[in-house]
C-alpha cells in the first residue's frame, strides 16, 4: 500500500473515531472532490472507466444516507465520510484496488476471472419434471385447476392459488434448487417471500393445508413470512425446527459450515434443536442463535449484516478467512484450494457481490491474502482459486 492509499485510510480511521481536526477534514473534502481529476489516480483510467470507480464509490454511500436537501454540500461530504469509515473499512482499498486492476487488465486480456452468480434455478414440481427457470419464458409455468406458477422478470417465481384449494386437490412439494453462482426468488402460496443464496435447496408445498406451513432447507435463504396467528410456519433443516407466525428472519443452515446461523430481523422465533436432547430458545430481533454438534447460543448480532446477500452485498463482521473464502466459492461457482496452512484472520467490511472474483481479491489482497485462478482439473467446476 503506498502512502496516498495508507493516508486515506489514516484519515477515515481517525474521522470514524471523532479524533479529525478541521484540517483533515477538509483533506478528506478535497480527496472526495478532486478524485476525477487526480492524475495519480485516473491518469490512465477513460472516462468511462473513471464514472464506474465514482459510480461505485458513490452508490454504497448515497444507498445508505437519508435524502435531505437542506444538507450543505460539506455536510453531506462528511456524513458519506461517516458511512465509509464505520460501515467500509475495506472500501478504500477497494477504489485503489478496482483502479489498479482496470488499469492493468487490458494489458492481461488472458487473465482468469469469474463472473458474479445470475438469478438461476431448477424447479423440481411433485410429479418429478424438471423446469430450468434460467430459460424459462416469462409468465406461467405450470397451471392445473386451481393452482397456478409464474415466473416474472426480476428472478422470481410466485404461486397463485384459489382459496378453494385447502378443501381441493393436493398438489405435493416442489422444490427450488439453487446451483453454485446462482440465486433465486419466490412467493409461495401463502404470501411468504423466500430470498434463496447459491447452492441451496428448498422444498415446500405447492398450497399449505391442516395446522401448520412447513418446509425444508438446506443451504442459505432468508424469509419475510405472511403473518398468521394460529398458523406457524416452520423451517426443517437438518439442525433445527425454527417455528414463526409471521416475522424476518435469516437461515444459514450449509453442510460445509460447522454453525448453523439462525437470524431475527423482525418479530419472534423458537428454535428447537434435533439432536438426542432437543433444546428450545427463543430470539429477539437482534439475536443470532449459533449451533454447533455441542450446544446452541445465542449472541446479539447486526442482524442487517447477516441479511446483505439478498441486497447484493457481501457484509464481513469480523469474518474468519476460511468462512469468506466458502461464500465466495459459492457465488463465484470455484474450488478453493490452500496451497498452504494460513494463519486466522479475520476481515470486516462490504463488498458488492455484482463485482467479478478478481475485484473483490484484489480488496483481500490488501490484507496480504495471495492468490491465483487456475482452469479445474475435473469437470464439477470452472476454475479453481489457489490461496498462497
């Protein structure tokens, strides 16, 4: 890191830390101002290539800040310095890096890359047929009597029911499977909205009947449940019942974490674990219950954190190396393969998830992470990213 890039750093360190004098201050002002006209960074940069680094830079900030037009120009500067330095200590690595790779990528056109993961599923209906919603048209996929499936342009599929169908025909449980560098919507019968993370299954019937709303999963997803006081919905996975009557909350619930991640944005939920000792909690909004093969706790959380995936960031509170590097294998659909033991460590910030690998290692790589991307040897991936 040379010294501009570990002065702004400084500067935001000590601005999120209310230790800045007026000087630096205006430092930082003048930084903000001038970034398209400073020649040591955008020298070699189009102006396309410096609108996208702005773009980016400012869309993560405005996203978060509350529009108020009575703000002068060098307070709303102050409050954007403000988000950055609490919310996105790697996000000024983050300009330097992605000008320091759109820089040298033209003169590396052969360097291997992957492409962030796109809305696409397969859709697994009770009678085995299989629809591939990533070719699917948009509009109706499957209609019998009284139960109808679309697909709308967002990535999302939705199911239309008459109410007549609790005393009708059953239809059985369909299945949402979410490949590696994918994800996926849907609304099911009920009203429930169902955000689905890469590689993830969810099955749940195509109407809900009798006493309760069950479904299964395993993988990541989070759920914003239709309110129903005497209909509870429960989550199956292979850890826990989780049983709600109409809140938000997270799932983290994949077969290569050692912890299950349960996460309440909104209303209550009861955990009940599936181990030889059943346990029973319950969470607030705020609480994140943790399981493992020994216990289950729970711990007070940023609970919006836990949730950044289905707004299209990655969010790392004090994350351990090896739980990133699994997130971003699945979104990215790559093998991670550690040519050697590394040390723990642990990196906080946000990063768009619409960036490629390459942007979002070059961040990484300023917490002195060394990697390289390789073709796979075997057939069930693209590429393969080798941590050094």
């Amino acid at each position: 890191m040379n010294y501009g890039e570990t002065r702004i750093l400084l500067l935001l360190e000590k601005f999120k830390n209310g230790v800045a004098t007026p000087e630096e201050l205006a430092e930082l002002d003048r930084w903000y101002d001038s970034f398209d006209k400073e020649t040591k960074l955008t020298d070699e940069l189009n102006g396309d290539q410096i609108n996208v680094v702005r773009g980016r830079m400012l869309a993560r900030i405005n996203q978060k800040l509350p529009k108020r037009d009575s703000k002068s120009g060098i307070d709303r500067k102050r409050a954007n310095w403000r988000f950055i330095g609490i919310g996105l200590i790697l996000f000024p690595a983050l300009i330097f890096s992605l000008i320091k790779f759109r820089q040298s990528e033209p003169n590396n056109p052969a360097t291997l890359d992957a492409n962030p993961g796109k809305n696409t599923a397969h859709l697994i209906l009770s009678d085995g047929s299989v629809i591939d919603l990533e070719k699917a048209k948009i509009g109706p996929l499957f209609q019998k009597e009284n139960l109808l499936i679309t697909k709308d342009s967002t990535g999302q599929i939705s199911y239309h029911i008459d109410k007549t169908i609790f005393n009708g025909p059953k239809y059985g449980d369909n299945s949402l499977v979410v490949p590696s560098g994918g994800q996926y919507r849907v609304v099911l019968s009920d009203g429930t909205k169902v955000w689905m993370n890469a590689k993830s299954k969810f099955s749940y019937p195509s109407a809900f009947s009798g006493h309760s709303r069950p479904v299964t999963l395993s993988g990541e997803a989070y759920f914003e449940v239709a309110k129903s006081k005497t209909w509870p919905f429960v989550v199956h996975t292979p850890q826990q019942d989780i049983k709600v009557l109409g809140t938000h909350f997270n799932v983290n619930a994949y077969d290569d974490e050692k912890i299950q991640r349960t996460t309440l944005l909104e209303g209550l939920v009861q955990i009940t674990t599936n181990d030889k000792t059943p346990k029973t909690v319950i969470i607030k909004p705020g609480q994140q219950a943790q399981q493992d093969d020994e216990m289950i706790q729970i711990r007070s959380v940023n609970s919006d954190a836990a949730a950044g995936w289905k707004d299209g960031v990655f969010v790392f509170d004090h994350t351990d190396l090896h739980e990133l590097m699994r997130q971003l294998a699945r979104w990215y659909n790559v093998q991670i393969i550690y040519k050697e033991h590394l040390k723990s460590r642990n990196f906080s910030g946000e990063i768009q998830r619409d960036y490629t690998l390459l942007e979002v290692l070059k961040v990484l790589e300023l917490g002195n992470i060394h990697f390289k991307i390789e073709k796979a040897s075997n057939a069930g991936s693209q590429k393969c990213l080798i941590i050094e």
